[in-house]
C-alpha cells in the first residue's frame, strides 16, 4: 500500500471524525458470489406521501397468468417522481423494486 492511499484514507477518517455521527451517510451493496443487491417485481398497493408508495411482492407465474401477491407490504420511493412534489402513481401498476441499504425504491414514470 503506498504513503498516499494510507493519507488518503486517514484524511477520510479525520473528516468522518469531525463530521460527527449525526451527519453520516452510508450505502454499500453486496458484491460477493451468492451475494448481491435484493431485487423483486411489486405492485403499487396505494400513496403514501410525495413520491412513496405502499408496494407488495408479487410472484410471476407463467405466461399469461395474474402475477399473485405475496408477503406485507412495505413503504418504496419512487425515484422518477420529485422529492418535492405528490406523486401521481395509480394502484396496481407493477414495477422492479431495489433493496438499497435500508431504503426500498424503484422507478415507474407516472
């Protein structure tokens, strides 16, 4: 390892320091054999705020058959809408959504 990525990561720890525990924000994925980010298809049960919905998991059958809804749902951003305004997503649509870190999103232009 050379002087400069030891400095490097020593001036990282020296600002996370300072920063204090308030202020940090973290995000990894997993990147291992057997591992990786969790992904499923959902349905847009309803709207719960600005650009969150309600979603659940659906399973895809065979072709042609009613995807069949399974498990609780849970609370994902949509990240094609704006943070600031309400989101205009109707119940039922289906979308792929991600596991990232502690927060569940996905993309579905409205």
């Amino acid at each position: 390892m050379d002087n400069r990525h030891i400095t490097d990561q020593q001036q990282v720890l020296a600002d996370m320091a300072r920063s204090g525990p308030q202020n940090r924000q973290e995000t990894s994925a997993l990147i291992s054999p057997g591992g990786g980010i969790r992904t499923w298809a959902v349905k847009i049960k309803s709207h719960v705020d600005r650009n969150v919905y309600a979603v659940c998991a659906v399973m895809i059958g065979e072709t042609g058959s009613i995807p069949v809804e399974f498990g609780e749902q849970v609370e994902a951003t949509n990240l094609a809408e704006s943070f600031l305004g309400q989101g205009t997503l109707s119940p039922g649509i289906y979308a792929v959504l991600h596991r990232l870190g502690e927060k569940n999103v996905f993309y579905a232009l409205p």
